[in-house]
C-alpha cells in the first residue's frame, strides 16, 4: 500500500484510490519541472460504491470531491495506475 509523501513541513502529498478497485491507496504524480498534475481525460468509469474516504498506513486520507449532481456527496478521486489523476472530459 501507498503511503503519502510528506514535505519538509510534514504536509501530505495528494493521494487518490486505484480506479480498477477503489481501495488501493496511489499517489498522483506532477512534472518536477513544470509542476502540472499528470491527469488523464476519462470519459466514464466505474463506482465501487466506497464513498468514504481511503486511509494510508499511517492514517492520512485520500482525497474526495463533492458531487457534481447534489454538491454535498463526497466522491473519491481516482488515480490510474501510471499514478495520473483522473479527469472527466467533457
């Protein structure tokens, strides 16, 4: 299992759930030079029904967005195995 990178002051990295099972915890990577977000357009996906944040080993949470249908669900963020973020196109 991942766990989230933490910077110097011990501020965590973005982490996300596997978009294949909705649990396995995976860190969205961004270009070291640019510093853009590596994120892939999806135009659909699947929901594995777990609307409740992930946790790491050593408790830190995945992150989560509110629904686009009713602005107060929360939502797991999805992230690929080539560890991009993903991002519906529209």
């Amino acid at each position: 299992m991942t766990k989230a990178v933490k910077d110097n002051n011990r501020v965590n990295t973005l982490i996300g759930v596997l978009n294949t099972d909705g649990e396995t915890i995976k860190q969205a990577h961004a270009s070291p030079t640019t510093h853009i977000l590596n994120t892939m357009g999806a135009v659909g996906g699947s929901d594995y029904g777990n609307d409740e944040a992930g946790r790491d080993p050593n408790r830190v949470t995945t992150m989560l967005a509110a629904s686009s249908s009713d602005g107060v669900t929360a939502v797991p963020l999805y992230i690929d195995l080539n560890n991009f973020l993903l991002i519906k196109s529209t």
